[in-house]
C-alpha cells in the first residue's frame, strides 16, 4: 500500500516539474515590463489567441507597446492585441488588420492602422480604406466593417511644366524684330 502511495506521489510531483504539459512557458517574459494590468494567466491566454490568429505554433515573442497594447511575433508573422478591462473582467481585442485583410482583399503587412477613438479604427492599405468599429460579443470583442471598402483617392497629377527653349542653332543669325 504504501508503494502504491509512493508512486501516485511521484507521479503527482513528476507533473508539478513538468508543468502539467499544454501550456506554453512564459519563462522569459517579464511581467515587470509589460504592463500594469498582465499577469501570467493573462499572458497565457494572449499567447494561445497570438497562436492561432497568426497559426504559428513555435513561441511568440511579445513587445508591449504601451497602453496595454501587446505586439506579438513569430513565424514570419506579427499581430497587435490590446487588453481592455472593465470592472476586473479583462478580454483581448484582436489586431484588425485580420479582419482588414479579408475585406480588402491584401496582406495584412500592407495594412496600416490609426485609432480613430475607442472604438473606431481606419485601416489604408492597397490603395484602399475602410473603417471599423469594435463591437462586444458576450466576454470577448470583434471589429465591424463600419463603412464601405472604398478606393483611396489618387492625387491629381501635378501641372507639366512649361517646355524649355529651344537655343538656336550657332549657324544661325537672329533677325531683329520690331514691336
């Protein structure tokens, strides 16, 4: 019986060191640096949703950008999440370049991204734009297209300028005129 004992009790301690599996380590991250409201159980959850949003299954590396804005990166790839609180409850809103990127029809690399107000985001990229706006789903967020794909306006092509003179050749002997 108490082999028995013994062996659930290494068991159980085997799987203390080993981390219990399925969870990715967070080992190098410091929490110090990234951020007043992450914590390991959050990072972890950015790290499966980076995971899969990027479908990169080798580890992440994160870069806080400030505001509770998290760049994550790897496999060739990069996404920008943001951590929004309310009342002790924390979700993650998705990088909406994912979204733009099947709209406008382009790599979410060309996309570029300007926060429009809290909830508000316009996206230009592939000569195109489109704005969009948060929305809450039950515990976690989405972006809406809230405006058409529309082309970006061109510039107008900038005036040719007047043609320079020709010279006269050197054989050539002006002729004086009157006015």
């Amino acid at each position: 019986m108490n082999l028995l004992r013994l062996s659930v009790v290494g068991v159980g301690v085997a799987f203390l060191v080993a981390g219990c599996g399925g969870r990715r380590s967070n080992s190098k991250v410091d929490f110090s640096q990234m951020g007043p409201s992450i914590n390991s159980k959050r990072y972890a959850n950015l790290e499966k949703i980076a995971a899969r949003d990027l479908k990169c299954q080798e580890e992440l590396t994160p870069q806080y950008l400030g505001e509770n804005q998290y760049r994550m990166v790897g496999c060739n790839t990069e996404g920008v999440y943001e951590l929004r609180c309310i009342m002790g409850h924390c979700a993650w809103i998705p990088d909406v370049r994912l979204r733009a990127e099947f709209d406008m029809g382009c790599g979410k690399a060309e996309l570029q991204t300007s926060k429009l107000d809290r909830v508000t985001a316009g996206v230009v990229g592939c000569g195109k734009r489109a704005t969009y706006r948060l929305r809450k789903a039950g515990y976690s967020y989405s972006w809406v297209l809230n405006s058409p794909v529309a082309q970006d306006e061109t510039p107008a092509p900038a005036p040719a300028a007047a043609p320079a003179p020709v010279p006269a050749p050197a054989d050539e002997v002006p002729v004086p005129t009157e006015l």
